[in-house]
C-alpha cells in the first residue's frame, strides 16, 4: 500500500496462509520494482524476503512476529513493531509468535465432538472455511436436496 504517490514509500504488511505455503509477488512502479516472498518453512517458522528500489523506503509489518531481533538488516529500524527499510535486498527467518497452523489433537476433536468452538486455525476449522464440502447443513424444510458444489481437489463426489 503506497504511503507516499509514487510509491517512494509503501507499507508492506504480507499475510501468509500455511494452505499456501508460499508466496512470491512482485510489482513494477513508476520508482521501480518491488518484491515480497514469504515461506512457511514449518507450523511456526516463516521466511520473509523483501526488495526495496532505490530511492525508496517501506514500512514491513511482519506477519505473526514474535518480537525478538538478531543482527539482522531488517531490524536496524524498528519502531512500535515496524521495521523501517531502505532501498535493497533483505531476507529474514523467524520464529511466530503462535504456530500458523494448529494439527487436530485428541483434545481439539473432543471438543468439536462436544460441540464447543473451535480455537483458530484447527484443520476441520480450515476445512469448513475452504472447503465447501467439509461444511454441514441442516435439511432444507422442504425435503429437497441441496444442490451439490461440484468436483473438487480432494476427490470428493460432490
């Protein structure tokens, strides 16, 4: 997001998704190009990588951080957990300050048996969000059958 025209200055604030894994986009401003990659290496380490033109700045949220620094260039500039980047190249890796993804465990299944609410991030939760037919739906009144959604990347009928 471009704080300044021009994009001489820009907020970058990537949210990474651990269904995708990874991430790498890139962007050609009128000041050049900028680029974001991230990776999610495992459930609760991410790799962040950032190119900043010249001439330019950016502000970098980083996603889920934890709050501790290294000596690495990202964090010469850190304020209010903003880091301040002038132009180059910066790569760093990093321990979340939550896992990015949560495995079912006997207790998460007990519960959703139970119908408690789930804690963010359970697969089933993830499932029931992204994937139409893990979702479940009470009868139409009618007696009619729900249309179905299709084939899908699991395999499922529909």
């Amino acid at each position: 997001m471009p704080i300044t025209p021009g994009f001489t200055t820009v907020r970058l604030m990537p949210k990474p998704n651990w269904e995708l894994r990874r991430l790498d986009c890139r962007y050609c401003s009128a000041a050049g190009e900028w680029a974001v990659r991230w990776q999610c290496v495992d459930a609760d380490t991410l790799t962040l990588a950032v190119a900043v033109p010249f001439g330019c700045t950016a502000e970098l949220t980083l996603p889920n951080w934890n709050g501790e620094t290294t000596d690495n260039p990202v964090f010469t500039d850190v304020q209010n957990g903003v880091c301040r980047l002038q132009p180059g190249r910066y790569e760093v890796t990093y321990k979340t300050a939550v896992p990015m993804f949560k495995p079912l465990s006997t207790a998460n299944t007990t519960a959703l048996a139970a119908g408690q609410p789930r804690s963010q991030g359970t697969a089933a939760e993830n499932d029931a969000r992204h994937h139409p037919a893990a979702r479940t739906y009470a009868e139409p009144a009618d007696g009619r059958p729900h249309a179905r959604h299709g084939p899908c990347r699991r395999g499922c009928a529909g």
